[in-house]
C-alpha cells in the first residue's frame, strides 16, 4: 500500500498540474505546437487534458491487477473500459471532433474511472479509501494550478503568443509550489525529497572523496 501510494502520488503530481495548465492554454499550445490552421482544435484538445488528468492514477489499475494475480478481471475490466470509450466516441461522432472530446472525457472520469476504483478494491490491499484519498491529496494541487493560469491568462496584458504562454507556465509553477508548500500533504512530500536529494547528493560526493 505504501509504496503503490507514494509512486502515484508524485506521477500524479507532475501529470495532474501540467493537464491543467493545458486545459487552461489549450488554443495557445495548440497554435505554438503546430500552426495557426490547427486554432480550431483548440477545444478538443482542452477536453482531452482533463481527461487526462487521471489518466496515471487509472493506468496504475492495471499494475494492481497484474500484481495481485487478477488477470481475468483485467481482461474484464479491459473490456467494459474499452466497450464505454467506443460508445462515447459514437455518441460524440455526430457533434464532431470536439464532440468525441467531450463524450470521451466524460465517460471516462464518470464511468471508467469509478468503475476501475470499484473493482480493485474488491481484494486485494488496495481500497477505495486509499485511491479516493490519493485525488483528495493530489486534486486541489491541480486545482490551484489550474485556477491560478485562467486567473493570469484573463488579467495580464495582450501578449504574444510565447511570452503568454511563458508567463502562464511561471504562474502555474509558482501556484504548484505555493500550493504544495500549504498543504500538509505537500510539505510531507517536499520534505521528503529534499532529503532523498541530500542523501543521494552526500553519497556521491563521499564516493568522489573515495
């Protein structure tokens, strides 16, 4: 348990900021990563980040599934994921692409990802408690990013285009730290890596000196 907890949660502290931030910018990194003619996409791809924002948490699923020996149920489990994602993209199809986006996003963080967190936790050590307490510790760090960059991208001056898009980013690095720095769980967690960093560094250095 602690070691599953420890992993996802720092994968989904740098996966769940950074598919807020793009949420937030989705039109600008759409136009700075490919070209002005893509602008209209930027709508899909706003929906797709925030399907994505657990997009870690419900992958790591199928590492407690293999460890525990439950193969058959991720065969099933693989199976009612991937018979709702296909229906949503038939429902989305008529109202396009953004409209795929949008079925997509809804299906899985209100169907797949519940159902996931439901059938691991029938066995096995890994309870719903743990899972919904890993978004409970991980979701207002996203939050605070995500607020902070639509907070920025409304009240500075007209930029362009990489200047918006750095400032943004400043702004969504800063909210993440102050973020972490005010929550106990975040504290927990820089403490804890700075001092995996002085040890790592303190060995290094002593095998330099050897």
């Amino acid at each position: 348990q602690d070691i599953y907890r420890w992993t996802v949660e720092r994968l989904l502290l740098i996966s769940c900021p950074a598919m807020a931030y793009i949420a937030v910018t989705a039109d600008w990194v759409t136009v700075a990563y490919f070209s002005e003619a893509f602008a209209p996409a930027g709508p899909m791809l706003r929906w797709l980040a925030l399907a994505a924002l657990w997009q870690s948490l419900s992958a790591s699923i199928g590492w407690l599934f293999i460890s525990q020996g439950r193969d058959r149920e991720m065969f099933r489990w693989g199976v009612i994921h991937s018979t709702a994602v296909v229906l949503s993209f038939l429902i989305g199809l008529p109202f396009g692409a953004t409209g795929v986006a949008i079925a997509y996003c809804c299906t899985f963080n209100g169907f797949c990802l519940p159902l996931a967190f439901w059938l691991i936790s029938r066995k096995g050590p890994i309870d719903i408690r743990l899972l919904t307490g890993v978004v409970l510790n991980v979701g207002p760090v996203a939050a605070m990013v995500g607020i902070s960059t639509l907070l920025a991208r409304h009240l500075m001056p007209s930029f362009d285009l990489w200047i918006s898009l750095l400032v943004t980013a400043i702004v969504a690095a800063v909210a993440w730290l102050l973020s972490m720095i005010s929550l106990p769980f975040g504290r927990q967690v820089l403490t804890q890596s700075w001092g995996g960093l002085r040890n790592n560094f303190s060995r290094l250095s002593s095998s330099n000196v050897a």
